[in-house]
C-alpha cells in the first residue's frame, strides 16, 4: 500500500523539484526510403516520419495529463542522412534537411535529429555530402539537429574530419550571425556516439536499431539536489547512497512512460537513458549538486571528484530501475542551459579548462559554450580533437557543440531563448596557434585498449 | 483504473463533501482516505476507482482543477500507477 508520505512525496518532486521526463524520443529508420532522385527520397523521407510519429505529441500529451509528469519533449530521431541519402544523385543534402523540417512542424515536435555522418575512420561520397551541406542546412532550418561522429576507442580518431568541422562549425556561425549563431547549438560534433541516445541535438536513429524504438529521457537534478540538503556534513558514502536512491525513483517514472509509450504507440521500447539534463530555471542545475556536495562554486578544486560521484551513483541507481538502459546516461553539464554553470562561469570559477576535465568523468563533453567569435577554426578543431581523444582513450562518449558568436568577445553574454538558455561568453586559450598541429591531418591510430579479442 | 486525488491548501468547511460530491456524481468510487492538518494546511490524498465511470480522466481531472481553483486548492487526480512504479519494487 503506499503511503500519504509517498504520494506526496512524488508530487513535491514534481511541483517544486522540477521532475520531468526530458524526453519521448522515436528512432525511426529511414533506411528503405533511399532513391536516386533527391525529390522523390525527400518525399519518402517526410512520409515516414509523419506516418510514424503522426501520434507521439498526443501520446505524449495524454501520458503527461493521466499521470501529472511532465514530458517536456517530443522529438523524432532518424537514421544519419549521409547513409539514408546515399543513393541520391546529387551535390547536397539541404533538400533533405528542409524535408525534416516539415516533417517536424507537421507532426508538432520541437527537434529532429539525425542530419548526421558517422565518418570515425573515414568518409564515403555521401559523408561528404552531408557535411558540406551542414552549414546551409542549419540555417535554412528550425527544427532539423546535426550530429559527426569522427572518433571512437575502436577506429581512432579522423583527424581529417576534426580539421574540417572547426571550419564547418565557423561556417554555421555566419551564416546564422543574425540568430546568435545558433545553428551552432544544434551542431554535436563526437567521439563514440550512442547510436540510441534519445536527447539532442545528437540523437540519430543508430544504423543497429530496429525499424522503430521509443526511447525516453529522463531527468531530475532539481530532486538529487533537494535530497542532498537534508545531508548536510554527512560523508560520501551517505551521498552516493542517497543519489542512488533518488536516481532510482525518478528512472522508475521514466520507464513507466516509456512501457505507456511504447504499448500506445504500438512500436517497441528501445532504451531509457539515466541523465541529470538541467534548464535553465532556477532548481534545475547539476552545478547546484556540485555545490551543495560544498563547493563554494562549481569549478573549484574538487569539482571533477563531486561529477565523478554524482555520474556514478545516478548510473547505478538508475540502472536496477530500467530493463534497458542506453544512450548516454550520465549527468549533462551544458553550460548555458544551467543556471548554476552559468553563474560559475560569470564569477569566473568555471573555466573551459576546468569543464574539459570534467568531460572526462560526466556523461558527454564541451556542451552549449558560446566562445568569442573571432576564434580561429583551428583552435575550435583543436578543442574537438582533445575531446575526442578523452573519449577514444577513455572508451566513452565525449562531444563538443561549442558557439563561435559572431561579434561577440570575452565580457559580452548571448542569449540563445528558451531551454538553450544564456551563456557569457568563455574564454579560450587562443593566442597560441593550434593550426600546424590540425594542418597534418590523417588518422589518430585507435588506441591500445581497442584490440580487446 | 485506480486513481489518486491530492488535495493541498488551507483548511476550510467542507473541501472533503465538494471533492466527494464531483466524484460521487461521476461514479467514480472512493477507496480509501487519508488527511492531515499541517500548520493550518491541508493535505487529503484518496484512491478511488473509475472503472465504472462515464467521464474521461481528463475531463474528471479539469473538473476537479477549477473547483479547486475556485477557493483556493490545488486538486490533482492521477493514475495511481506512478506511486506504485516510484516507493515500491
């Protein structure tokens, strides 16, 4: 029987704690919709997607009400465009990108993602395409998310591709100047990218996956902080323990969402991903953990050490409460949508530095951090290939979506709106050159612990 | 399906004979009821079921909303799954 306590314990989580299912995310594979002609794929492409997600925003919708969980977003995923559109004769995969977008708007979900390349250990024709075309595609679009896999523990990493994507990444900046450069913000560049990771702007419909999944993200920093401070001086196996608790009550929601989805949608259940996804309201942060661990702010010494708990313990909490966990599962620490990062990086405790050491024990990497933006392609290829390397050695996913704004210089902030939040821009250690080193191009070897046979 | 009613605001006359009243009047049956007085607030939870019920849940659920609203209660009715799924293995 569950108690008065219970009950109104859930429903404060989710009144004051912020609880939240992040996201219904369907995968679905576009793979049978290849054709020669680049008009007929685009229509077989916008075909699939609203005939299979024709219902999701509602499903969604009536989850949230009979429940009173919110389910933030609805969103489609779908198999890279450098392979779907392979077959295409033609020199650019805009086209395609336009087509998600409708798509998305006729369907009502607020992010499509999978105008993506997975190029670790080289590129094919459509590779190519699709990365040339990203810039273009970005800005002509609202809705469409872009992801590059260039690096991972079993190909290495292709150094190639690093030196391209800082050009790419600049390109996206200009050509959406007058957006605050945020078709940046929808640009994921990674090293060993789950091909089932359900939160953008990385998500893409992985090329091992079933025709279609629903897969759910769950969330809650706002709930881990709230019951870390009733913990006040307690030592840190009282604070695993407790985080491991409360991770296992907010991912138990989330695969009860997830079976609803799935048997009301009638498509198979993929993956729960166990991640502490912050906004930028106030109650929402993973920083505001950090800090109430007892740092003063995050960014001081000991920070790194606080994430590693943290990532730790929500992983295994989470992990007995799901019959499938996947994608990236860990806690985000992207800068601009977290209240708490924001103020550290405002008060000037937070460095990139500081944030890039912490990529090596969080869920994913550099996240939503708006640079100066007369920083140089390569300096930005040079801040991926070190992300990247951390993920290839490390065996785990790392990324980098940073935003070069255009104009704007250490001591300006940018406003990106709504859950991409606001970022005062961060400083980069540019006055030294990173450019011969990204010149050489080529493949970084895979690393040692790749031969595992 | 079994449902769970929360109410939460300041005490008055007669908050448990208006919530009983609307689901008496939709046949939704009321199984158990627990309430306390804390710091002059009120806090009822109670299961019901509305298997034998006409009205959608999120008709029953805007009903019971703007009653509420009306002098000054929050009332949520959800389906008691999420409780069960959360406190109990």
């Amino acid at each position: 029987m569950i108690t008065i306590d219970d009950i109104l314990e859930t429903n404060r989580m989710i009144t004051e704690n912020k609880l939240d299912v992040r996201t219904i995310t369907m995968g679905i594979s576009l793979r049978d919709c290849a054709h020669p002609n680049i008009t007929q794929f685009c229509q077989n492409v916008y075909d699939k997607i609203t005939r299979s997600a024709e219902f999701l925003v509602k499903t969604g919708e009536d989850i949230e009400a009979e429940y009173g969980i919110p389910i933030i977003h609805k969103r489609v995923s779908v198999t890279p465009i450098a392979i779907a559109a392979e077959a295409c004769k033609t020199d650019t995969y805009v086209p395609v990108a336009e087509a998600m977008d409708r798509a998305a708007r006729e369907v009502g979900i607020n992010f499509i993602g999978g105008f993506s390349a997975l190029v670790e250990k080289g590129y094919t024709s459509g590779d190519r395409i699709l990365i040339n075309s990203i810039p273009q595609a970005l800005a002509s679009t609202e809705l469409v998310c872009s992801s590059v896999n260039l690096g991972s523990t079993k190909a290495g990493i292709n150094m190639d591709c690093v030196r391209e994507m800082g050009e790419v990444i600049k390109r996206t900046a200009e050509l959406t100047r007058d957006r605050e450069a945020i078709g940046c913000a929808k640009l994921v560049v990674f090293s060993n990218a789950p091909g089932d990771n359900p939160f953008m702007a990385g998500a893409f419909h992985g090329v091992s996956e079933a025709e279609k999944v629903v897969s759910v993200g769950v969330s809650g920093p706002g709930v881990v902080k709230h019951a870390l401070e009733d913990l006040k001086g307690a030592d840190f196996t009282e604070v695993a323990e407790t985080i491991k608790k409360t991770a296992f009550k907010i991912t138990r929601v989330g695969q009860l969402v997830a079976r609803e989805a799935s048997k009301r949608l009638g498509v198979p259940f993929g993956i729960i991903d166990l991640s502490l996804a912050p906004t930028p309201a106030v109650g929402d942060s993973v920083a505001h953990i950090l800090e109430e661990m007892g740092l003063e702010s995050c960014g001081a010494p000991g920070t790194t050490a606080a994430l590693a708990l943290l990532n730790d313990a929500v992983k295994k909490g989470g992990l007995m409460a799901s019959s499938h966990v996947g994608g990236l599962s860990g806690a985000f620490i992207p800068v601009s949508e977290d209240a708490g990062m924001i103020n550290a990086v405002a008060r000037g405790s937070l460095s990139i530095e500081k944030l890039e050491a912490m990529t090596c024990v969080c869920s994913v990497g550099l996240d939503m951090i708006a640079i100066a933006g007369d920083t140089s392609a390569a300096t930005i290829s040079g801040i991926i290939a070190d992300e990247a390397a951390i993920g290839m050695i490390n065996n785990k996913t790392t990324a980098v979506r940073v935003i070069p704004v255009p104009g704007k210089k250490v001591g300006d902030s940018v406003e990106f709106g709504g859950l991409l939040g606001y970022c005062p821009i961060v400083p980069v250690k540019s006055e030294y050159s990173s450019a011969a080193f990204i010149a050489r191009g080529g493949r970084i070897p895979a690393p040692i612990r790749s031969l595992t046979n | 399906m079994k449902l769970v009613v929360t109410i939460v605001g300041k005490d008055r006359v007669g908050i448990i004979a208006m919530v009983s009243n609307i689901l008496a009047e939709n046949n939704v049956n009321i199984l158990n009821i627990n309430q306390n007085i804390m710091d002059g607030f009120f806090n009822m939870v109670m299961i019901a079921e509305m298997g034998d019920s006409k009205i959608k849940l999120a008709e029953l659920q805007k009903l019971l909303h703007e009653k509420g609203e009306e002098i000054n209660l929050d009332i949520k009715a959800q389906h008691q799954e999420i409780f069960n799924v959360m406190h109990k293995i």
